[in-house]
C-alpha cells in the first residue's frame, strides 16, 4: 500500500507507520538516539546507501522528527539534531527492541542491551496506563472514537 494512502487512514497508528514506520527510518532515529548527529555517521552505522540515508534525513527533517543545523559553512555541512517529536519516539524503540529480545535474538541472546543508568538494570518496555500508572495487557484496553473520528465520540 502507498504510504499516502496509509497516511490518510482514520488511525493514528498507520499514520505515524506512514511517518516513521519503514526500517531504514527507524534505524536512522535509534542512531540518533545513540547520540549520532552527522550524515556521514548515520551512512557508516546503519550501512544504507547515501542516498537511502539523505531521503530518510530530509523526510524525518520536513515531519519534524529532526532538525538540521549547519556546523560549517566552508564546505556548508550540517547535523541533525532529535526534536521533542523525535525524542517521543525513545518508548517505541525500547519497546521494539524489547520485542526483538524476546522473539528474534536467537540462542546467543540480545544483541544490544539498553541499560537503566539509574538502578543498574536492563531496559525493557512495560506498557502503562498514563493515569493510574497500572500495567496494560492487550485484554485491559477497549478502542472507542476519539474527537478525530469521523464517526463521533457519540455513535
């Protein structure tokens, strides 16, 4: 399916797939999480082509995931730099790389290991609801419209 047409879709979910969801995308904003800034950096640790490298760039620019700001202007170079909409996308990696851990690591185990700074631990995604602060399971949750919805929050 055509990314404009997922993007058109009545769901916040295939939106932000149409936004962010191809792999290339996503990789390129784990490497900026990790602390990279620089295309030539972001071409050596996700070794994509450059050219893969600069559309993802420009498009995570134009939807506001990243900034870009010149470093130098004698040859002009520049850096992309995470936005508050691109440091958002932080629990969506974790919660990949949790899922990766569990399903895809294989016997050697998870590759890379996201560390808690503070107590020490291992990282891992635990979903929980934004007011009571209780952990949610897939059979913890009803969908129902929200004011966005062409259908209204009253059908």
């Amino acid at each position: 399916m055509r990314r404009d047409l997922i993007a058109a879709k009545e769901c916040s979910i295939a939106r932000a797939i149409a936004a962010i969801g191809d792999p290339w995308s996503l990789l390129l904003i784990r490497e900026a999480h990790g602390g990279e800034t620089r295309f030539a950096g972001f071409k050596k640790t996700m070794g994509a082509q450059p050219s893969v490298v600069s559309d993802r760039l420009k498009r995570l620019v134009d939807i506001g995931v990243l900034e870009r700001h010149e470093y130098s202007s004698h040859p002009p170079r520049f850096e992309y730099r995470l936005t508050t909409m691109g440091d958002d996308l932080f629990p969506v990696l974790i919660a990949l790389n949790t899922w990766g851990d569990a399903y895809l690591s294989g016997d050697a185990g998870p590759p890379l290991v996201y560390r808690h700074d503070r107590c020490g631990h291992a990282a891992d995604a635990t979903v929980v609801c934004g007011h009571c602060r209780a952990e949610l399971a897939p059979g913890d949750v009803t969908a129902e419209p929200g004011p966005g919805s062409a259908k209204g929050v009253d059908e």
